[in-house]
C-alpha cells in the first residue's frame, strides 16, 4: 500500500489526461484566486505604496541580510509563532502539505499509469506528506485553535476563516482514505475518489475566500516588518526619538502605563501564551 502509486491504478477507469487536466486547473484556480485576493484586500499596494512613503528614511540597513533572515526565521522556521505546540503543528502541516503537493505532481504527471511504475520512495514520501498534513492539522483543530483557547469559543463554532483547515483536512483524508481502499481493491474506493476530488476543489476552488493565499505574500508582508523594525520607520515618531533607543523606550512605556491591565473588561488579563 505504502508504495504504490493509487492515481496510476485509477487511470484506466478515467479519461485519457484526466488527472493531469485536474492538477492543472486547481494551479489555476489558486493563481486566480491568489490574484483576486491580493486585489479586493490591497495587499500589494499597501506594500509598494508603504515602501514608497519610507524610502530614505531611518537608519541604513542591509536589505540582503534582512531578506536572508526572513527566509530563514519567518518562513522556514515559522519564526513568528511564540507557543511552541503552535509552531510545531505549523510546521508539521505546512511540510507536509509541501511534500504532499511535490509528490502528488510527480506521480500525476510522471508516473500516470502503470506503465511507468512509481519509484517507492516516491510513494512512500506521499504518505508520509499526507500523514504529516494530518498529525499537524487535526492537533491544531482540536488543541490548539486560538478562538476556543483563548476567548473561551465552542470547538463546533465555524467561520470562514476555518475553509482552509477544514478543506485540507477532508482533501487529505479522504486521499489516505482512498488510496487505501484502492490498493485493498475495495468496491468503495470509487464513491471515496469522488469525495476526494470534490474536497480538493474545494480547497483550492476557494482560495479567494480562504486562507490560502496568505502564503504566498505572507514573506513579503515579513520582509517588510523587518526593515521597518530595522530601520525604525515602524515606530511613526520623529528621527531624533527613532534614532535613540532610550527615548523609543521611554515612550513605549508611556503608551503602556495607563492601559488597564483588563483592557477595559473588568477581568484579570490572561498571560499571553496562546498566540
């Protein structure tokens, strides 16, 4: 099971190209998506329009170094979670995810039918892709979401947001799923293709009103904040308190000291240990 290639067994009860065909229309639908996202929400022009407004100002920095470090902390590592389970479950699923898609585009277009076997590490790297989609997504679903820890939501409270989560989830179960009752040549597999196939459109059918894109301006976003934070333009105060790290301090301390420790609420504020 853990190493054959379950699209090439479904080949020969679907159309010539068929897989191939639906691969591609689901790249276009999140370019499409991505695109139209970026547009309604203004992300790249607030980007170049703030980009604009700064330049020369601040301190001098090295832009490479700051890109090389984005890279490395932000999307890499994840950097910008602090709770540990957090990241670890981030990391998990967007690895996995990762390997999930590679993996599934080679045994789609370079590995179709049988008659081009499927090397097994190939395979196998699909499983485990899917496994880690699965270990990292169903921990965050259930232990980690921030609406239910920390303002005290309901686990079956669903918003628009959750399409991501929720889609991916159910397209990589019912992948693993399917492709088990494939290699177990099991009568359902066919009604579980289906499902599968109509979960994946879904995924990637709504990205414009999903979470999906935010990866892919999710690094230019950090870039920014780094440059902003490394040339002290983000601090929106005159170059004499920018440039000195005392009197920064001292006014973040002043902003601060007549904020109510309840926000206003009338209850303790808890520590902040779920973002």
């Amino acid at each position: 099971m853990f190493t054959s290639n379950a699209f090439a067994a479904v080949s020969a009860s679907l159309p010539a190209g068929f897989m191939q065909w639906f691969v591609g229309l689901m790249v276009l639908a999140v370019i499409l998506g991505t695109l139209l996202d970026i547009i309604h929400k203004g992300s790249a022009k607030y980007f170049f329009a703030n980009m604009d407004r700064t330049k020369g100002q601040g301190a001098p920095v090295d832009a490479a170094s700051i890109a090389v470090k984005t890279v490395v902390v932000d999307v890499l590592a994840s950097g910008e979670f602090c709770n540990p389970r957090r990241r670890l479950a981030h990391l998990l699923t967007m690895y996995g995810f990762i390997l999930y898609l590679v993996t599934t585009a080679l045994m789609v277009y370079v590995y179709p039918t049988p008659a081009t076997p499927t090397p097994a590490l190939v395979a196998q790297a699909w499983w485990a892709g899917a496994l880690m989609v699965l270990a990292g997504g169903y921990w965050f679903w259930f232990f980690i979401r921030v609406d239910v820890a920390a303002e005290g939501g309901t686990p079956l409270r669903l918003m628009r947001a959750d399409l991501f989560i929720l889609s991916l989830l159910a397209s990589v179960t019912l992948a693993v799923i399917w492709a088990w009752l494939q290699a177990s040549a099991s009568a359902a597999s066919g009604v579980f293709f289906g499902l599968y196939l109509f979960a994946t459109a879904v995924l990637f059918g709504g990205v414009y009103w999903s979470k999906f894109a935010h990866m892919f301006f999710k690094p230019a976003a950090a870039f920014e904040k780094r440059m902003a934070k490394a040339n002290g333009t983000n601090l929106n105060l005159p170059t004499q308190t920018r440039d000195d790290p005392a009197q920064r301090e001292r006014h973040s301390m002043e902003l601060l000291k007549d904020a109510p420790m309840d926000m206003g609420l009338g209850i303790k504020r808890e520590a902040p240990r779920h973002y």
